[in-house]
C-alpha cells in the first residue's frame, strides 16, 4: 500500500490482503461500507487502483478514504461506461494488512 488515505487502519507501505474479485451485482452489494480495493478507469488513461471504503448507490460508486479528516476526497464513479466518470473495473474484498518489519 502506498499513501496516507487510510491511516490508522493501514499504514503507508504495509501489504494488504486481498480477497478474490467479486463477480455480480448481489456480491458488490454486499460490499456496500466494506474496505475493497478498487481498479477505477478513466477514458484515454490507465487504471487507477485504490484502498477504499465503498459506498454504492445504484450505478453511481463512491470510494471514500478510510482516514476521516476529510484531507482526501471520494472518488465518484460508474459501474458502467458513463461520460464524464471513471468506471469501477474491478473489486475485491480487503481481508486484512500485514507490517512490515
């Protein structure tokens, strides 16, 4: 992992442990305020990916920060092509972080 987004919850250079990628709509739902990691694509760029909290409201996705200062804003996006907005690629499930020591 790498950035401050999450602190305290991980921190800058530990691993995370991912699940495997959720396949449908049901299993994304119930993702719904869970810590994932996201692959997010925008036209013309390459895929972005991301450890946040996700917040699903029909098509529309909100990855937010899991630090709540309010320092890093929420990432808006798709769960489908749609101009103007990144699309959610991919998300898997975040099981747990491991130190490094």
């Amino acid at each position: 992992m790498d950035g401050d987004s999450a602190v305290p919850v991980a921190l800058d250079g530990q691993f995370l442990i991912v699940g495997a990628p959720v396949r449908g709509r049901e299993e994304l739902r119930a993702l719904d305020g869970a810590p994932v990691f996201a692959t997010v694509e925008s036209s013309g760029s390459e895929p972005e990916r991301y450890f946040k909290r996700l917040r699903l409201a029909g098509t529309v996705v909100v990855l937010e920060s899991i630090e709540t200062s309010g320092r890093f804003p929420p990432i808006v996006c798709c769960l489908t092509a749609s101009p103007g907005l990144p699309t959610l690629v991919q998300v898997a499930p975040v099981k747990g972080g491991l130190f490094q020591c």
